[in-house]
C-alpha cells in the first residue's frame, strides 16, 4: 500500500466514525441522556463527545491542515451540558479538520517522525495517525455502550458500516 492510499484510506475510516459518532447522539431520546453518569463508567457520552473532537482538531488539524485549532484538553473532561447541538457542530469540525488535515499529509510523511512530543515520546507519523484512528473507535464503542446502558436501547446505529468505505462497489459482475 502506498503512503497516499493508507492516509486516503484513514480519512474515509475516520470519517465513517465521525459520522457514527453524530449517530450515537442522535440517538439519545433526551439530550440530557448525553451527561448521565453510570457507576463504572468513566465518561459520559458528552465527554467523549468533546475529547474526540478536540484531539482530532488537534492532532491532525491543526499539525497537518494549519487550523490553527487550540486543545483545552482539560476542557473536554471537565464541561458539562453542552447542548446536543453544540456537541454535533464539534463534530462536524473535527471531519472539517480531519478532511483539511490528512489531505496535507504528503505520502513520504508518514515514515517520518510526527511534529509534536507524544507522551515524551517520538513517533513515527503514519503509526500515530493509524493510533488515532483505533483510538476514535475504542471512544465510539463507549459511547455506544452509554448510551445503550442510559436508555435501555439494544438498537445500534450502524456505527460499522462497511458500505461507507472508499472502496465499496457492488458484487459480481
């Protein structure tokens, strides 16, 4: 696989996530539904709402597509009540940002060290963008289970959807 097919490939999967995650709050019957705590649950779905938005308008966004995005990391885990509303219009930045972002990425960059100290560690650039992707699933996949715990659904939302893949066509022929 080439270095543009792997970053094309990770912004089609990214956004399929991101699309999910749109989804899910859909989903809740009651927006207040987003912030309810569930004892042995870390995050609410409005948390994780607002931690996957902000690190991928980080560490793509703003590294690779020049946004010019601020992280306040602390800000995602310690706001509450953001209106549905708000929490999509996030989202829909963050696909912005990723779209922006991954469409600077230069094939030949992704052996290459990315731009910013992670964890006091140096990595390389395509792993890290591969890790970013895993890490917006591991969130969809709590957020799902939040969701489904605080309204008692067992109803998905499509959240995998292979027909939203870059490479999707009919079969046969």
């Amino acid at each position: 696989m080439t270095g543009p097919a792997l970053i094309a490939d990770l912004a089609v999967i990214v956004d399929r996530e991101l699309r999910a995650l749109q989804r899910e709050l859909e989903a809740y019957p009651d927006e207040r539904q987003l912030w309810q705590e569930v004892p042995g649950l870390p995050n609410t779905a409005g948390t994780l709402a607002l931690h996957l938005a902000g690190n991928l308008q980080h560490y793509i966004g703003a590294h690779f597509g020049g946004t010019g995005y601020v992280r306040d990391r602390d800000a995602e885990f310690a706001r509450r009540d953001v209106p549905r509303a708000e929490l999509l219009a996030e989202i829909e930045r963050a696909r912005a940002a990723v779209a922006a972002g991954l469409a600077g990425v230069d094939g030949g960059a992704l052996g290459g060290e990315y731009p910013e100290i992670i964890a006091q560690s140096r990595l390389r650039t395509g792993e890290y963008l591969v890790h970013l992707s895993a890490h917006l699933a591991f969130h969809l996949g709590q957020v799902d289970y939040h969701r489904r715990v605080v309204t008692g659904s067992r109803a998905g939302v499509g959240a995998l959807r292979p027909g939203e893949l870059g490479s999707v066509r009919p079969a046969g022929g």
